[in-house]
C-alpha cells in the first residue's frame, strides 16, 4: 500500500531511540523527509536530519519553534523521555512540575508551532506517543500516569479544533515495547523487589495475551499508518499497541 508520504516533511522528536526511531525510520522509508530531535541530535538512520532538543530547556525549545516558523512540517511526532519511577503519594510538587514541563507544555507549544503551516495547506497529521498508563495507570509511575493523562485531554480537544482544516490529531499508546525505557523500567523493578531480572521479565510477559513484548517497528508501523493519506478519517482517537495487555475498552 503506498502511504501517500512521499514529498511529506515530519518532524519526529524523541527520535535518537526505540519508539521515536523506529517511528521516523518507517515515516522515511514510505518517502517522507525526516527530521530527527532529540537531546543528541543523532539522526537514527543516514539520510534524515538530526536536530538537537531539549524538551525540558525553554531555550531549546523555542529555537525549534523558530525553525517551524521558517520551515512548516507536514507531520509532527510528538515524542519525550518517560519521567522518574515514583509513587503518587508524596511527590513533591517541584517533581510534577518538571514532569510537565518535559512532557506535556512543550508538546503543546511546539505543536502550536507546526499547527499554522499545517491549516494553510489544509492537510497535516499530529501523533502524540503517550503510554498504556492512560488508560490503566501503571503502579509505581505516577508522575507518567498523571502528566500523559492531562497531554490526552490536550490531544483530544485539539483534534476538534482542526479537523475542519484537514489536520488530525492522535495518540498511540504503547503497552511494554522493548526499547531502552522498558529495560530500564524491569530494572528497576528487579532491584526494588529483590528477584532477578529474567523473572520480572517472565512474569511481565505473562501478563500479556501475545506473551511477549512488542518490537518498536510494531509500534512504529501504527504511528506511520495514523499519518498516512488513507487515515485522513482517524483522528481524536487514541490507538493502543500493547498485544491485547489492557483488558477494557
Ligand atoms: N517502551 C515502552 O514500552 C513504553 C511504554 C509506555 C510509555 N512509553 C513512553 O514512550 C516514550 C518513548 O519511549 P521509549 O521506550 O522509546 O524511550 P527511550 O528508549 O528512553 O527513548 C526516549 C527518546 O526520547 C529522547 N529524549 C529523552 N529525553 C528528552 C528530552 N528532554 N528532550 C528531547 N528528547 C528526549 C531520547 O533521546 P536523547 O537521550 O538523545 O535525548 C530518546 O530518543 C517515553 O516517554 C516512554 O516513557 C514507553
């Protein structure tokens, strides 16, 4: 199936590794121009462009809401790093405010950003990566769980806002996709509850009707296809890729 991506330019941050990587390989290989943000500015693969950002530095920030101003996208990918593992109970309120000025404020102001260059065309594709921990928190990550669900309310009421102009907006949520983050998670499960790493591994896959972890490509394949031609009719939809782990609707 040809995606329709071909001549499209999408800009993809979080996109040095796993799931922002995996979702600008696939965006390049279907013809798209790729530019890559992350804190290393490593474009994942040859032939994209890497650009440094730092979600959680105003200044960074800003200089790529310049940029959008002088070279609009087609396609935006939203994508951070995962907060600190925690508890609800007695976080600082410091630790929530950092959490959402990584995670969700400088998502909205660059997507605002992308937003004018994507009405003039009347064509444009928004897709926010966020976490299965929306729709069931996930113990022991609540700065993630609180933070992504308020980036869900932004995405959903955005998504009124500019259908009319043909711009879509949508989150896919990830259930456990092996990726740096996932290994990082099981580790620190491991070390807080004392067994071995494979067998929080094991009894994590258990949990999990495909009984096994996604692939990033996976993963990757559901944020191209939300920004391809033929998904001009999804949007305010938030698309699960988690091997049936979430057992509600
Ligand atoms: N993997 C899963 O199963 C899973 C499940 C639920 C939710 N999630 C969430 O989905 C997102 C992506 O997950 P992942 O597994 O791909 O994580 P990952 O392997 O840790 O990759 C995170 C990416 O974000 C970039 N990044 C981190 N902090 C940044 C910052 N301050 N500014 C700009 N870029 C930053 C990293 O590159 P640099 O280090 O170069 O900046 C990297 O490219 C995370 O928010 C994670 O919590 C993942």
């Amino acid at each position: 199936m040809d995606l329709g991506l071909k001549g499209k330019t999408a800009l993809v941050l979080g996109a040095s590794r796993g799931l922002g990587a995996a979702s600008a390989k696939l965006l390049a290989a279907e013809g798209a121009h790729v530019i890559a943000a992350s804190r290393s500015g490593e474009a994942p693969a040859d032939g994209m462009e890497g650009v440094k950002l730092d979600l959680s530095d105003a200044d960074s920030v800003a200089a790529l809401i310049e940029r959008l101003a002088a070279q609009p996208v087609d396609i935006l990918v939203n994508n951070c790093g995962g907060p600190a593992a925690g508890p609800a109970k007695g976080q600082s309120s410091a630790a929530w405010q950092a959490a959402f000025e990584a995670m969700a404020t400088p998502i909205f102001a660059i997507t605002d950003a992308a937003l004018p260059g994507m009405i003039e065309k009347g064509w444009g594709r928004v897709v926010t990566i966020g976490s299965s921990g929306i729709v069931q928190p996930i113990p022991n990550l609540a700065l993630s769980n609180g933070v992504r669900g308020a980036v869900a309310g932004w995405s959903k009421t955005l998504a009124e806002e500019v259908a009319p102009h043909g711009v879509t907006v949508n989150m896919v949520l990830p259930g456990r996709i092996a990726t740096d983050r996932l290994a990082q998670l099981d580790g620190i499960k491991a070390e807080k509850t004392g067994a071995a790493l494979d067998a929080v591994q094991e009894a994590s896959r258990k949990t999990i009707p495909a009984a096994r972890y996604g692939t990033p490509e996976e993963f990757g394949a559901m944020v191209t296809f939300l920004c391809s031609q033929q998904a001009g009719y999804v949007t305010g939809s938030m698309i699960r890729v988690d091997g049936g782990m979430i057992r509600g609707h």
